[in-house]
C-alpha cells in the first residue's frame, strides 16, 4: 500500500479524532465525515484512500471510542505510523483491521504530502519521496494471530461453537 | 522467580497461573464486563457479527446508560434503546437506565466489582476499580464484544511502576490532586502500556473516594492500569457492598519494578490542570487569575457523596459569582438522594448553582453545560483535550471539588484559602 502523508504531532486524542458530538450514531460512514475535525478542519477534504497519517507519541489517547479508529479507516486511511500509541487505540485498530505501524525514525524523516509505502508482512516502510527506507519489528503473540486471522470478529467466530 | 507486583498478582489469579513476568501473554478469565450507551451499539453490533447468540453468563455483564442520558436528543434515544433491548433479550443482570448513574461509581457502589477480580470495560476510565485492589482497564467496543460472547480477553502482562506518597497532605488537597501532581511529574505517556500501583502513608490516609479518583486518572498517563493496596477502609467499604466472596491480595516485598516514584505528599497544594492535557499540572496559586464561566462538578472522577460534602461545606453560605454557570451532577441516583437528604442539594441551590440528574454529560461535552467557543470551565472532570467539553476553542481547567467550588464563588480560578 502506498499514500501521501498527513503529518500531525504528539497525544492526538480520540476526542479530536471523533469528537463526542458525533458519537450519538454508530453509522461507520458518518463517523468518517467528521474524522480529525476538531484538529484539522481540511483534513476530510484532502484525504484520499490509501493516504497514510504519520504522527508523534501517544497517538489515539484518551477515551476508548472504537469511533475513532473506525472513522480513519473508513475514509480511506491506509495505514497509521506513529512514534507509539495509546494502548486501547492500539487494540482497537488491529480488532478492526485499521493497520498501524511504530516506526518513530520514519515520523522525524517525514514530512507532510511524502508518499509512503508500507509493506507489512515485510516489516517495511519506504518514503518514495525522500528515497529512504525503515524497517519495523513483526507483531508478535495474540496481536499477531489477530491481524492472520483478518481481525477480532473472524477470529471469534472461527472459535465459537457454531449455533 | 522474582516476586510479583499487585498487576501481576491480580493477572496470574486471573489466568490461572502460578506467577507471570512482564512481557508475558495471558487469558484471563473476566469476572464483570462493561459497557455504555456509547459504546455498547458498537459491541451488540460486533458481537451478533461474531455469529454469538448468549452472553457467556448474563449476571457478569453491566450495561449503563450514562453519557447521554436522559436522553438528549433523538440519535442518543436510539443508542440507548439498542442498548435496552439487547439487555433484555439476554437477560442481562446489571442493565442500569433508572435509579442509575455514571458507570464508575455505580459499580463499585453496588457491590459488583469487588477486590481480585479481572474487568474490563467499553470506556478508557474502567482502571477506576484498582481502588478495589482489583485489576480493570478500558477495551473498545470489539473486545468488550468478544468478552460478552467468551468470557475472557488477552492481555500482554505490563511492568509496573510504583508511585509512593508519604507525608501529611495539607489542608484542601486529596486524592485529585495527587493524581493531577502524578500526571504532571511523568506525563501523558509516562505509564504508557504500564500498570501504575500506588502506596504510602498519604495513600492510605485516603478514603476511597479520592482512591477512585486517582486510578480514575491512570488512564491519563497511559496507564493499562491504576491499583490501590488492600486496607481495612477497603475492607469496611466492600463489606458493606459484597454479596459474593473476594480474593485480596498484596504486593510482594521482593516485587520487580519498572521505576520506584516517591514524592511527600505534604508539599502538594492543590493541583489545576491547564488546557489542553491533564500534564499541564500547576498549584492553584499560579493560574489565580483566571476567570472562568463555568465550575463543573461531577463526573465519574468526582461525583462521590464526599465530593459534594467538600463543594457544600465551600458553597455554604456563599454565592455563587455572577455570570458563572455552577453545575453540581452527583455520580449516581444514590448519592443525589442522599445529598438531597444531607440538605447539600438545599446548600447548592441557595448558593446559585444547579443540580442535575445523575450523568456524563458536559464531561464530554454531551450536554447539561456545553461551552461556547472562547468559554472557560474549572471543572472536577478528566480530561481537558480540546474540544472535550464543547467547542474547540473553549477551555478546561481540571481541578478538585474543592478548587472547583471556590472558583465559582470568586469567579476566577482559585484556592479555597481565599475565601
Ligand atoms: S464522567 Fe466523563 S470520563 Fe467519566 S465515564 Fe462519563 S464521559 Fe467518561
């Protein structure tokens, strides 16, 4: 996968991702019409599927809205690469499927508008634009299995006893 | 083997294990699983997705109706009715809506979380009942569902750094501004993937209240989880609630942890966290100046009885400045009746503030006090990222009851010893 670079800083919170206003609905695709809003009004005009947003520490922190990795995903977000991530933002995105990446190398050597291809069963990240290359360590254990088995839904289903 | 810290003990008990080490992936077997009428839609959604017909056991699961409730508006009606009619269709034992309240409080009051249990929940503020010597931390919607279908969810087993108070706090300060103090020192990652277990002399001077309100906070250094020792006010208080029996227990002296913190709680004034994070942490007397158009207390960081004891005995009396918005929401039905019953609800309204039914509401800015752009609250909330309790460019200033109710009557951010 490959997309053009929305850069932000460090403790983006969920509440600037989707703010609670917006979480009166669970509609995935409304969600998606107010993602970042409250940090950068433009950004749902910009993006375009397969962008990718690079970000600082503690990325997705704050409230546990699964809202908030749901509305990246849905409007066409790639992939997120970030310095580290909040924890329950961290779960919640491989439950969903919304691939994310820990590469903080890559986020000080990359600036806004680069492209950016991920290849993750490789463990590798290129910016096309600046022509350097970052690799990042596999995914280990339950988190692991989570992103084989296409998410937590599959997984689950494929371990219930069918009814 | 080296010995173990009260987050690994509470994870091994819950695995079935004899001893785990940071690092190590578990099981764990839940004993409650929580979710809201925020969160809970999304779960139903994912769990009827996961092909999952009954819930693993219908009297380990509490659905709370809080953050938009009474119902606001016509969306929030159909999140809590989803909510309902998935509680009923399952049976389920804790579907709290009437003769309820915020979620953190109410369980704990009602005897449903006790000490050695495992919970999590559909909100990031589930760490609250580490105060019960118990291990909990918040999930999303979809691993709050697959809790809900298989009764246990995974957890890779976090260091554990030890925040130690001793010392005498001093007048006005509790267990929120220590929590605020600790968020400043270490951050809003500072415990990032951790657990954070506290200890000290000044912890165990605490009532449960302010033990609630500071692994409330944990989440907001990026903890996995906040935990409180085992005392005999734990013990006095989950008696009073139990109806099943608990497990306790402590940390070993030889446990192994990430980093040892110790500050003396004695020289502490009360904190006020500054927009636009909870680490932005200062004493009162430095943000004195500033004028603010709403006080906010409540919330499931300082809804308790005692909470509004402390806002009464300042409000007592006084009034409340004109042009500020006083806006006083006790935590559960429980404590509204019995702040009503106390004459703290007569105090209230005397001074020129407003009680609301028990809810979340301007805490996340829901509703029942959301700000205007260019508005400022002193509030007894969380979190004051922008845009929390209103338009994203009105203000929060995080604080304790205390400073909250004093600001109202001045107008202006202040320390009650300037009344
Ligand atoms: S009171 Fe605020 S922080 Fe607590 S559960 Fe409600 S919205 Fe979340």
């Amino acid at each position: 996968m490959a997309g053009h670079v929305h850069k932000y800083g460090d403790h983006v919170d969920t509440d600037v991702i989707i703010p609670a206003r917006y979480l009166n609905t669970s509609d995935n695709a409304e969600l998606a019409a107010h993602c970042m809003e409250d940090l950068d009004a433009e950004f749902i005009t910009r993006v375009r599927p397969g962008d990718v947003i690079v970000a600082g520490v503690n990325f997705g922190c704050g409230s546990s809205r699964e809202h908030a990795p749901i509305a990246i995903k849905e409007c066409g977000v790639s992939c997120v690469i970030a310095k580290s991530f909040a924890r329950i933002f961290y779960r919640n995105a491989l439950n969903i499927g919304l691939p994310i990446v820990e590469c903080a190398p890559l986020v000080d050597e990359t600036e806004a508008g680069d492209e950016v291809e991920v290849d993750l069963a490789a463990g590798r990240a290129r910016n096309l634009t600046k022509g350097t290359e970052y690799s990042f360590p596999p995914l280990v254990g339950p988190a692991a299995e989570l992103v084989a088995a296409g998410g937590l839904v599959a997984l689950v289903k494929a371990r219930l006893p069918a009814g | 083997m080296p010995g173990m810290t009260l987050t690994e003990k509470l994870l091994a008990h819950a695995a079935g294990r004899d001893g785990v080490r940071p690092g190590d992936f578990v099981t764990a077997k839940l004993s409650c699983v929580l979710a809201n009428d925020m969160t809970a839609p999304i779960a139903i959604r994912e769990f009827r997705k996961m092909g999952a017909e009954r819930v693993f056991d219908r009297t380990k699961i509490a659905l709370v109706a809080d953050h938009s409730t009474p119902n606001k508006d016509i969306l929030s009606a159909t999140q809590t009715k989803t909510m309902r009619d998935f509680a009923r269709e399952q049976d389920i034992l804790h579907y709290y809506e009437t003769e309820a309240g915020i979620e953190h409080i109410l369980l704990p009051d009602k005897g449903i979380v006790l000490p050695g249990d495992c919970v999590i929940g559909a909100d990031s503020h589930t760490c609250t009942y580490g105060a019960l010597t118990a291990f909990s931390t918040g999930v999303g919607s979809s691993d709050c569902a697959a809790a809900m279908a298989t009764g246990e969810c995974w957890f890779r087993v976090p260091e554990t750094l030890r925040f130690v108070f001793n010392g005498e706090l001093q007048p006005w300060v509790g267990g929120k501004d220590l929590i605020l103090f600790t968020i400043g020192q270490i951050g809003v990652d500072g415990a990032l993937y951790r657990a954070m277990e506290f200890g000290g002399s000044a912890i165990h001077a605490l009532e449960m209240a302010g033990r609630f309100t500071m692994c409330n906070m944990a989440i907001e250094a990026g903890g996995k989880n906040g935990v409180m020792p085992f005392d005999e006010k734990t013990k006095a208080y989950v008696d009073a609630r139990a109806t099943r029996e608990y497990t306790v227990f402590e940390p070993d002296a030889d446990a192994d942890y990430a980093h040892v913190y110790e500050w003396n709680a004695g020289a502490i004034e009360p904190q006020v966290s500054a927009p636009f994070l909870p680490s932005n942490a200062r004493g009162v007397s430095e943000l004195k100046d500033v004028a603010i158009d709403q006080a906010v207390v409540g919330a499931c960081t300082n809804g308790r009885i005692e909470d509004l004891r402390v806002a009464a005995g300042i409000l007592k009396g006084r009034k409340v400045a004109k042009g500020v918005r006083c806006i006083i929401i006790p935590g559960t039905h429980d404590i509204h009746l019995r702040a009503t019953r106390e004459g703290l609800v007569e105090t209230f309204l005397e001074a020129g503030a407003m009680v609301s039914t028990p809810t979340c509401g301007p805490c996340l800015g829901g509703h029942m006090g959301v700000l205007a752009a260019g508005e400022r609250a002193v509030a007894t909330t969380n979190r004051n990222f922008v845009g929390r309790m209103g338009h994203p460019e009105s203000e929060v200033y995080l604080a304790s009851p205390a400073v909250a109710a004093a600001s109202a009557v001045c107008g202006r951010i202040c320390s009650p010893e300037e009344l």
